[in-house]
C-alpha cells in the first residue's frame, strides 16, 4: 500500500493526547539545502492548488507563534550554541505542528510545509549533534504522505546564493560552528555536510527525489505532475473489492492538474476511513 | 526504530559520558521542599573554603527565559512543547554557564537539573523515553540529592510563602481538578511518583527534608566532603585570594 493512501501515524511514540485517525488533509514536504529555491516552489505550488480548489496551508520554519520571535533576535545576537538552535527549532516546529498543521489536517487542507524535521535534523548532524539524538527528539513528528527532496550540488546552489539573495548569510554558512575562513569557505563546506546529511537520510524517510538543478519552472511541472498522482490517489482509492489490475493499467495521465484535482478536493473533505 | 531497540538495550545511558576536572552538585526535589535553601548553603560553604563555584538555576537562560514566561501567561503550551521549552532553556545553560567552568575545573551547583523534566513531563504525560532521550546532552552530575518531603508539608510551606499557586505549577493545564490546591496536590504528587523511582535509576542521595535546615546541610557537607575528597581536591579550581579568607566563616569574602 502506497503511503499516500494510509492514515497518518507519527514516527515513533508521538504527541501525547493527539488522534491521528481523524486527519484528513494531505501533509506534503518539500526539503532541500538553502538556496535551492523550495520557498519559490511551495508559492507556486500553493497558487496552482488554490486554482484547483483545494485548501492549502503553507508553513516553514522559525514562524511559530511561540518561538518564531525569538529564534530570529537570537540568532541576530549570534550567541546561539548548537544545542540550543536546534532545540529552539524542536520547539518551533512542536508549537507548528500541534496548533497549525494537525488542525489544518483535521479540516482536510492540503498543508505545504516548507522544510520538516529533516533539514534541522541534518543541520544537528552538520554541528556535530549525534544523528540518532535529534532524529528521536524528532520522533513526535507525523509521518508525511510525500517528501519532495529538491536535490542540488553546493555548485548549483551557489549562483543563487550570490544572485538572487546578494551574498551568503552566516547562519547558512555555519560560521557559529567555524568551519572556514570566510563566509564563503564555510557555506561551501556546510552546505555540502548538510547535503550529505539530507542524501544520507533518503530511504530512512523516503524521500521523493527531485532534480533541483534544473529550471524553477521544470521543476515546478515535475511537482505537480506527482502532486496531481498523489492527490488522485484519494480518488481512486478502492473502497471494499480492490481492482488494482484496473486502476493499474490505466496511463498515467499528462497533468491536467485543475480537472483532476478538482475533483480530489472535493474527495479530500470526507474522511478517510480508517 | 532501531535506535528504539538500542535505547533499550541500555536504557542507563542517559547522560554524555565527558569527564570534565570540575564537580556538578544538583538538588532535586517538589517545590516547598527546602532544596534551594540547602544549596544556597552549601555553596556558602564551598566559597568559605576556597573552591570557586558557579550557580546554575533552573529555568533561567536569557535568552529563552522571556519566551517561557509568555507562553505561561498566554497559556500556549502544551506538555510537548512545554518540555521542550525547558530543554531549550537547559541546553543554552549547559553550553555556556555550565559546561565552562566545569572544564575549568569549578564545582557547579544547579538547583534542579534534568530529573526535574524527567519527573514534570513525565507527569503531565510525555513519554519517559523521549524525555530522557531529549536530556541526553546533559552532564552527568557527580552528585544529586534528591529532598523528600510529604506533600502536606511541601503545601504548607509554599501556602504560607505566597499568595497563589501558579497555573502550570499546580498543573492546570491538565485539568485533574478545577480546585487549584487539589490540582497541585495530585499533579505534585504524580511527579513524586516519579522522583521515588529515578532515584535508584541515578542513584540519588536522599534527603529527609523534614528535619531541621542545620541537620539536613550537616548530612549534606558530609557526603560532598567525602564524595568530591575536599581535604585532597584534585584539579578543582581555588580561589587565589584563598589566603585572605576566613575558612571558618560562613560567606565568601568576595561577591558572585
């Protein structure tokens, strides 16, 4: 059974007091080193499902109410040790996920969520944190229906970096934890142990590789290609007689995303059974 | 998962295993049970003779203190992220106020430690596992002790200090009673539950916080003489005015 069709379930032991049975929405990831462009990509893709008639809430990192603020004076104090930032991330995603995204769930939106628990999960490691630590701190976390892992070299990520953004930020080069000379030594560096981090942590979490090196816009067509798939599987989902040697010979369709997925939506209201 | 079946293999492996040349004191125990007084003491104590020490509380970070104090007021917090609050706050102290000195070779005097997370979150429904895992970072304290009082007198103590119990003191938010003091009552008396059955899991010295404050810091300097070998203090940092000070005093002859 694909994931895209199971309830959710939490990776391990989970948030104490929570029913998964009734969450309905779709929770989908997209992941990805900085600069790679996802935030690019979940604004379009967020335009594009809205057109289709879902609900979509989008959310990403250091925006939660209780701790959103102060993660961003802290870091501009740079006194943050690496215990701390990713604690203080643990603690921003908790208050995301149990107030933003579970009741987004619950009302059958599509939640968008700009990065998960992997990027901080690989950021812990690339400072040193031990991998099996912070992925059990992590472990109240939902189980997405998809992770689209945007996937690109340092090379690749550095043009934007400098263009688009007009210079390396010290936090995405991991200067607190001195690892070069200059800014651009040390996000060289970082940003490769992050991509390895992310790579390393693929089939763990199954991930959905995407080719991030490519143009904003193939890369946007190649999600809703597989979005509009993981959307109509709601639909097609068979009730009680399965006929998957029908639903499989059916042709995978070229994206007609607004008719298909209008329908999906409206299939993504009605709870799943369980 | 298999981290899971690792964890459990060796569930004793709670704390870094880092030696460090300084010593980390802890006391532990419900509110109301004196543990604070007994340190302030001891630590009293450990200057008069020259050691340096270092004050660490709970709850106190700078950085974080102020978003914890919000989120209570507001009520915004769930027992997840409560816990997490807190290991925030712990982690920011253990990278710079405690960590530090310790390397130094100072002895650290926190009062309250990671066990007061084990208990309180454990209490309000996260899981012992997760929680221990969360505090995995910490360092292992050279000594803990641990203050047991019956709950009538821990109540006494703090009716008669304050005005009110505090909302997520008296665990409110878990909603055991809408009577504020039969809410403290039973969600202190859940975290002395959980007190009872860490302390052969750490191994803390137990104190009986119902005798007098003098006999209860007579036991105390007693073990940490005997504990941290006072008399033949390896490694741990003296004060260089040590000369100047009177050994026998009760206070420091220089400020924190």
């Amino acid at each position: 059974m694909k994931a895209s069709q199971q309830p959710l379930t939490f990776y391990e032991e989970g948030l104490p007091g929570v029913d998964t049975s009734a969450l309905c929405g779709k929770l989908i990831v997209i992941e990805g080193p900085d600069g790679v462009g996802r935030s690019t990509q979940v604004s379009l893709l967020r335009t594009w499902l809205e057109h289709s008639g879902h609900a979509v809430m989008d959310t990403g990192m250091a925006r939660s109410a209780l701790v959103g603020k102060t993660i961003r004076q802290a870091k501009r104090g740079n006194t943050l040790g690496p215990l701390t930032l990713s604690l203080f991330y643990a603690t921003d995603f908790a208050d995301r996920l149990e107030n933003e995204i579970i009741p987004a769930l619950r009302a059958g939106f599509v939640v968008l969520t700009d990065r998960y628990i992997y990027s901080s999960i690989a950021r812990a490691s690339a400072r040193g944190s031990d991998p099996a630590w912070i992925r059990q701190v992590f472990g109240f976390a939902l189980r997405p229906h998809a992770i689209y892992y945007l996937r690109a070299s340092v090379q690749d990520l550095l043009p934007r970096v400098v263009y688009a953004r007009g210079g390396f930020d010290y936090w995405e080069s991991g200067m607190d934890v001195h690892m070069g000379k200059d800014l651009f030594e040390s996000f060289v560096r970082y940003q490769s142990r992050v991509i390895r981090a992310l790579d390393s942590m693929a089939q763990r979490y199954d991930f959905e590789m995407v080719d991030a090196s490519r143009t904003p816009d193939k890369i946007f067509q190649d999600l809703k290609k597989r979005i509009t798939r993981l959307l109509d599987g709601v639909k097609r989902r068979p009730q009680k007689a399965p006929a998957p040697s029908a639903a499989r010979k059916k042709p995978v369709r070229a994206p007609e995303p607004v008719s298909a997925s209008v329908q999906a939506s409206s299939d993504l209201l009605t709870p799943a059974p369980a | 998962m298999e981290d899971w079946v690792r964890w459990k293999a060796n569930p004793m492996r709670v704390f870094s295993s880092r030696k460090f040349p300084g010593k980390l004191i802890v006391v532990e125990g419900i509110d109301g049970s004196g543990k604070s007084t007994q340190l302030a003491l001891l630590s009293h104590w450990l200057r008069s003779r020259g050691f340096g020490v270092v004050f660490s509380e709970w709850n106190s970070s700078p950085l974080v203190r102020e978003t914890t104090r919000r989120g209570k007021k507001k009520d915004m917090f769930t027992p997840t992220t409560f816990s997490l609050i807190h290991a925030t706050d712990f982690a920011d102290r253990i990278e710079r106020q405690i960590l530090p000195p310790l390397r130094a070779g100072s002895i650290v005097c926190a009062d309250r430690y990671a066990f007061t997370a084990f208990a309180r979150d454990t209490a309000r429904g996260v899981s012992r596992r997760w929680v221990r895992n969360l505090y995995r970072f910490a360092i292992r304290p050279t000594l803990a002790f641990y203050f047991r009082v019956p709950l009538d007198v821990a109540l006494g103590r703090i009716l008669g200090g304050r005005d009110a119990l505090k909302y997520y003191e008296a665990g409110m938010d878990l909603h055991l009673s809408r009577d504020v003091e039969e809410s403290f009552r039973l969600f202190q008396g859940r975290i002395v539950d959980e007190y009872e059955a860490m302390i052969d899991e750490f191994g803390f010295r137990v104190i009986d916080a119902t005798l007098s404050i003098e006999e209860q810091q007579t036991k105390i300097r007693e073990i940490v003489e005997q504990e941290l070998d006072l008399t033949h203090p390896n490694g741990l940092l003296r004060a260089p005015w040590q000369g100047f000070v009177d050994t026998n005093g009760i206070g420091s002859a220089r400020p924190v």
